[in-house]
C-alpha cells in the first residue's frame, strides 16, 4: 500500500511547489532561479529557505509529491487485475500514460535528477522509486511462482528491462515534446518483453 503524507501543508509551500511546477513546464530546472520561483509563487524568496534546503531540494519534495500521485493511480489500476502478465502490461501501460499526461514528473524523473547522486539519498527515490520498483519484482516472483514467467532469468533482469524500456521510449517524446503513443507502445513493449521471459 502506498503511504501519502496527509499532513496539512502551508500554502506558502503549495504555492511554490506549484510555481515551480509552473516553470518546469516552461523551461529547464538550471535555468530557473529562486527569485522566479519567489515571484511566480507570490511570496518572498526567504519564504523558499524556510520549507527547503536549496531550489534542488524544492524539486525532490515536489517530484516525490507527484511520485506518489503516481503510485496511487497505478495501484488503482492493478484493482481487479489478474495474472502476473497482466499485471505487468497494467503497469506498462499506467506508466507511459502517466508519463505522457504529467509532463512535468516526467522530465524532472528522466531529465532532471537523474545525475545528482543527491537524487538516490531523497525521499523521492528511497520512498517512491523503491516502491515502484518493488511492486513490479513482487509481480515477477509472483509469476514465476505459478509458472507464467521463466525462473531461469533473474527477477532483477526482467525489472530492469521493463524498467529501461519504459523510460528509453518515453524519453524521446519528454525532450522533443512529442506524444507517446500509449496503447501502440504497451502492445510492442509487452510482445517483445513478454516474448522473452514467458514461460
């Protein structure tokens, strides 16, 4: 079960989650300053020191706030769904419609963080990224316990290969402002994956 924090939150920190989010849609993560952030948002910049770190620790708080999001709507979609192979094209397919639909998480997620190793210490991957992670490879023991999937290939391969795959083709599309093609892109990505560790 995914936990989300329910704590009340200072709308002074709303609005500069949100102000960021706001620019992230416009331009780069480098190029935005705080004082924009401060002036997008309403509020004094000092504001932005009091509830973060640093502007890098405003984009991990804001990434792990639409992680979870995330994780709440794809455990919404696996309700109901029965197998481990589809389980696994129910994740596939949530994952590239998230990341189609919610550009923002998209291009902080593959294009922002990824080389901070800050990035692994956060809350945003230690919570959010590990549990992802591991309800997929819950998936695949699952599958190779009632023999849909092959036991010779380990679990962690396969999770990365799904994994990879995903973002590999969701990438293109986030920098190039493209769409992806979800229903065309789940039906290549789980012939080929499946083709491969079927049992």
């Amino acid at each position: 079960m995914v936990k989300t924090n329910t704590k009340k939150i200072p709308p002074g920190r709303l609005k500069i989650a949100r102000a960021l989010k706001t620019l992230l849609g416009k331009k780069d993560f480098n190029s935005i300053t705080t004082a924009e952030i401060a002036k997008t948002a309403g509020v004094t910049e000092g504001l932005i020191y009091k509830y973060f770190n640093d502007k890098r620790d405003l984009l991990f708080k804001v990434l792990l706030e639409l992680f979870q999001q995330f994780l709440v709507q794809m455990e919404k979609d696996l309700k109901g769904v029965e197998g481990a192979l589809n389980k696994l094209r129910s994740i596939i397919q949530s994952t590239l419609f998230w990341y189609d639909q919610q550009r923002v998480f998209t291009r902080i997620l593959l294009v922002e963080v990824r080389n901070s190793p800050d990035f692994f210490k956060s809350d945003a991957y230690q919570q959010c990224v590990r549990d992802y992670s591991k309800i997929i490879i819950d998936i695949i023991h699952e599958g190779i316990d009632f023999g849909e999937i092959r036991k010779d290939i380990k679990p962690s391969v396969i999770r990365q290969v799904i994994q990879g795959s995903v973002e590999h083709v969701c990438l293109p599309a986030i920098i190039f402002h493209r769409e992806i093609a979800v229903e065309q892109a789940t039906e290549d990505l789980c012939r080929t994956i499946f083709f491969g560790i079927k049992q």
